[in-house]
C-alpha cells in the first residue's frame, strides 16, 4: 500500500513538473555578441541567423544592450534590420536611454553589467521559411564607443493578443 502511494506522488509530481515547464516563456532564440575590450567599433556590424521553421508563427524581437557602470554616453544609438528569407528588408532607427533625468542607471544591474532589453519589432511574420538575418549597427557619432559589454537579440513566439481587431 506504501509503495503505491510513493508511486502517485511520484506520478502527480511528475506531471505538475511537465505542465509549469511546458507553461514556461522559454525564448525560441537569445543570443550575444560580447565585444573586445568592452568596445564597440561604429563599422563592426552584429549579425545573428534565425531559422525560420513556422511560416505561421508571429515573433517579438527584442535587442538587450549590455554596458558597464563607465559608459560615458547617456544613450546608445543604433539601426536596427531585418532580413526575411524571402529578401525582404527592413530597417528602423533607434536610442536608448542609458541615465535617466535623475541621473540612474536604465536598466537592470546584473552584477558586472547593467542590461536594457528592448522590444525592436513585435508580431513579425516570415511568410516563408529559411533563414533570417537580423543586423545592428552602432550608430554612435564616435569610431569606438567603450563601455559596452555584450549586444543580444532574443526572438520570443508573439502572445496572442485579446480582442485584436484586422
């Protein structure tokens, strides 16, 4: 009789392990460049390779800039652009505020680093499958911009939106 009580308890911890893992918001990519010397060169391109396998499936894109406590600017500057495996291209402008008006740190302290994660593009679809490209240019005004970590791109599967009106 003890045994097969051990042997449920087993089995129904089993299974709410499954369902809260399964429930998780695992990210479909996450992926980081971290730059020598803690430097950006402004003509140094990041790039990550997405595969597309869900023609179907709409993504949220997020860029995570990672600096330090000494970056000297109070914003990052940057491009950010998509290419879809049909070819397609798209690009869009973007700044980020490092020090708020009150002179805090943006972003989460993560220890060695303080991390911003940004949406970039939300409810992107790729109408075929293959491989996307996701490129970041650093736009900053000078040659080599100190202070930066590491840059990311996560790619998260969109939630699906309530009462979402075509």
């Amino acid at each position: 009789m003890e045994k097969k009580k051990i042997f449920l308890y087993l089995i129904l911890f089993t299974l709410t392990t499954l369902t809260f893992s399964s429930c998780s918001n695992k990210p479909e990519f996450e992926q980081y460049h971290k730059f020598e010397n803690n430097t950006w060169n402004r003509f140094d391109f990041v790039t990550f390779e997405f595969p597309v396998t869900d023609a179907k499936q709409e993504y949220d894109v997020y860029f995570v800039f990672r600096y330090l406590p000494d970056y000297p600017e109070n914003k990052f500057k940057f491009v950010f652009t998509t290419y879809k495996p049909s070819g397609e291209m798209r690009s869009s402008e973007h700044r980020l505020w490092t020090i708020s008006s009150d002179a805090k740190f943006q972003g989460k302290d993560k220890g060695d680093y303080i991390e911003i994660k940004t949406p970039v593009t939300e409810e992107i679809s790729f109408p075929e499958t293959g491989i996307a490209k996701f490129e970041i240019e650093n736009k900053m005004t000078k040659l080599h911009t100190p202070g930066i970590y590491e840059a990311g791109l996560i790619i998260e599967k969109s939630k699906e939106k309530e009462n979402r009106q075509f």
